[in-house]
DNA sequence: TTACTTATGTTTATTGGTGAATATATTCAT
DNA sequence: ATGAATATATTCACCAATAAACATAAGTAA
C-alpha cells in the first residue's frame, strides 16, 4: 500500500528519482500515464494489466468511456527504474501535468501520483477547505 | 483503549516521543495521518489498514472521493517508534496541525490525536462552554 | 568519419533521518 | 523531605538518501 507525499526534483535529463520507501512495492518495471486532474499516474506492471484490462472492456459505445480509455491507454508509457531507481518521463508527459523542477510524488494505496509541486499545493489548499464538511463520510467508514 | 491527555515537546529534528502509558497497545510501526480540526490522528497499523481499504476502493471516477482519498491517503504516513519510542512527523503534516515545540498528545478509544497546544486549550474551552447542551445529544444516542 | 546531440551510467557532496548517550524532570517509596 | 527509579528532553555523531555534477556511450546529421 502506497502513502505519504514526497517533493522531489526532476534532473536535466527529465529523470525523477522514486522515492526510496516506494520502491520495493513499485517494482523494476512500471507503467506511467496520464492521470485526472493534470497530474501522472504510475502503476506497478501487475496493477497496471489490471486497470487497461478494464480500461479495453469499457462500453465502446459512450464516447466520454472512449475519451477517458483513450486517454489513460494511449497515454501510458512502460518505464523502467534504473540502478538509482529513477524514471525518464516522457515529453509528452511532462508537458501534461506540466512539471518543473520540483514535483510532489504522492502515494495512493495502488498507485503513486506526481505533481507540479504548485500545481499539488493549491490542490491541496482547495480540498482541504471542503475536507472538514466530507467529514460525515468519514463517518460513514466508520472512522 | 487510549485515554488520557499529555503535553510533550517536538525536538528539533521533528521527533516527538509518544507517552509511555500508550506505547504498548500502540506498538511498534503506526500511522499517522489527518485528522479533523487541525489535529493529527495515530493509529495502530491494523486499525489503519481496514480504514485505508476502504478509502483505495472509493471509485476514481468521482472528483470528491478522489479528493477524499488523495488528503487521507497521500496525507498518510508510516511511522516507527524507535528505541526510545519517539515518532518522526512529516513535514507537511506539522503544518498541517500547526505544530510547535508543545504539543498535546490526547487518547481517544482507538487513536491518538496530536494537537498543537495552544489550539487544544481552545478547542477544550470552547467545547466544554457547549458540553451542556452536548449532553442533551448524548442522550440521543443512548449514553 | 567527424562533430554534435541525446540518452544512459557513475561519482561525489549535501542534506536530513537515525541511533545512542547524557542531562533534566517527574514520580513514588521510604 | 530525601533519594531511587523511571520517564522525558536534549545533544551529538553517524549513516543513508537524494541532488547535482560529471563521464561515457550511442545515435544522428553533415
């Protein structure tokens, strides 16, 4: 189970160093895509298969379904860590979430997510606000 | 069951040594998170774990439920007592709660909270201006 | 081929997390 | 009250993770 939030900094050479606690869980190979809300999603492999498998059996008839597996499908990319257990990220991709040097690399449970660090703070800011009313759902996982 | 409260300080390197009186029904690895009203939550890692699968299987689909589960799992974080049973807190979530120097640790049943202390004596005032008419609701739900 | 660019791999330095030791405070029993 | 025992606070020193710089290899175009 992925958690906690890491800032980060993105080399040169587009590579991003994962942060060591991820690493074990994530794997040698993994699959980065376009995620929601301007953000990347990175997979393990084996999470990964699970989710396109899904993804290919979505009704081809809802073009919003089509628009949303063409996104996360197409957009996805294999990435491997290298021996300092970074990741190249594509162009494409970088330019999607619009990172800069310092992003935010978050756990959620099954994947890691990466933000433009700005981009994450002001997420934050915002959902935070709202958080405190969600808290009757809190209740409703029995928290 | 956690009851009781404490005031501890953080050192400077953001460890904070948890009350001996809790540190056996804690254990050793814990979680710490979150919580309402400015607080941090502890937990057990077992009591954490059915709360974190609830909160993966929230439907990615829905903007709220991914906000949800972004602030309560991305703002999650493992945390081992050490030999001298002292926690590290992250960084953001000592800004989240506000945290100095003194803080108060507080037992509630299942979890512990972390407060900053200042905003624990207000909130204990405040509340216990209105605990009164709290009663009437106790009553409701069969104390 | 040669120069040049981009990708990939390695090394070094700095930062900050981690552990241990000492000092201070508190509690309890005599 | 006094001292012993236990708990908490503080400090110092070490090690590991990250960031940045550097070096090598591979690919591309003139």
């Amino acid at each position: 189970m992925f958690i906690g939030e890491y800032i980060h900094t993105v080399d040169n050479k587009k590579r991003l160093a994962i942060p060591m606690k991820f690493r074990k869980e994530l794997g040698q190979k993994t699959v980065i895509t376009r995620g929601l809300d301007n953000c990347l999603f990175l997979y393990p492999v084996k999470e990964w298969e699970a989710l396109a498998e899904k993804l290919g059996k979505l009704p081809v008839g809802q073009s919003d379904a089509r628009g949303f597996s063409r996104m996360m499908l197409a957009g996805a990319m294999d990435v491997e860590l290298d021996s300092l257990g970074r990741i190249l990220i594509p162009d494409y991709l970088k330019q999607y979430a619009s990172l800069g040097k310092k992003v935010v690399i978050a756990g959620l449970y099954n994947r890691l997510e990466i933000w433009n660090e700005e981009k994450w703070q002001e997420y934050k800011t915002k959902t935070l606000e709202t958080v405190e009313k969600m808290g009757e759902k809190l209740g409703e996982l029995g928290v």
